[in-house]
C-alpha cells in the first residue's frame, strides 16, 4: 500500500469515530426540563377557563390558573378530583373521586374532620392529611 491510500484510511477511520461520537452526543444528549415549564389545559368542554400546572414533590399547592389552593391547602370544598388526587399525597383517583362525590351528594365539607365520613380515609390517612387541607 502506497502512503496516500494509508492516510486516506487513516482519515476515513478518524472520520468514523468522529460520526459515531457526535451521534452518541446527540442520541443520548436530553435537556433538563422542569415541570413548572409543563402547562397542560383543559378541553374545552370544561364549564371554566382553568390551566393545570403539575407541581413537582417538594412544592406546596399553589392557586395557579383556578387551583382551590389556600395557604398552600386544598380546598376540598371547590378542588376537582384531579386537583385533589395530584396535590396530596396519599391520595389517588379513587378517593379523590369520593370525596367529590361526597361533597355533591351531602353539601359543601363544614369541617375538616368531616373529610373522615368519606369512605377510604381512616384515622391514618386523616392524620396525614389534616395539615393539608381546609374547607374555607
């Protein structure tokens, strides 16, 4: 082999590494993205204009586009399921569900401790959740 078709090769191989590290860069590169960047709206079919803004664990629930929040505390008396799911912990889709059926069926909440009528909270999970929540 003549020096030129060895460099050329040469050329061609660091050419190649090159492409596979600028590929790999940009494969595996990912922004960080905080998610008080992420705003998700409702569809339209919704009675109010309302924007959800999904915290993130080490926030408190803010009054953000309508979210019942008072005090960094949810209202359960005006807080959607999906509010009420997302913003305590401890709390998912299920009894979030009851709650609000609950307050439709019987009336807005007088007390927080009546939050303890709705079925699936006990003793524990109202412990963990009296700090959290208010009926103003």
């Amino acid at each position: 082999m003549d020096d030129e078709t060895l460099h050329v090769r040469y050329l061609m191989v660091i050419a190649a590494v090159l492409f596979a590290l600028i590929i790999g860069y940009n494969a595996f590169y990912v922004p960080e993205v905080s998610l008080s960047d992420l705003v998700v709206t409702t569809d339209a079919s919704s009675s109010a204009d309302e924007t959800y803004i999904p915290k993130t664990g080490s926030e408190a629930p803010s009054s953000v586009g309508g979210t019942p929040a008072v005090n960094g505390k949810i209202n359960v008396n005006t807080a959607t399921v999906q509010q009420i799911s997302d913003g305590l912990d401890g709390i998912g889709d299920v009894i979030a569900k009851r709650i609000v059926d609950y307050r439709e069926k019987n009336g807005p909440f007088k007390s927080v401790e009546e939050i303890r009528k709705v079925s699936g909270i006990g003793e524990k999970t109202f412990a963990g959740l009296k700090d959290h929540i208010t009926v103003s």
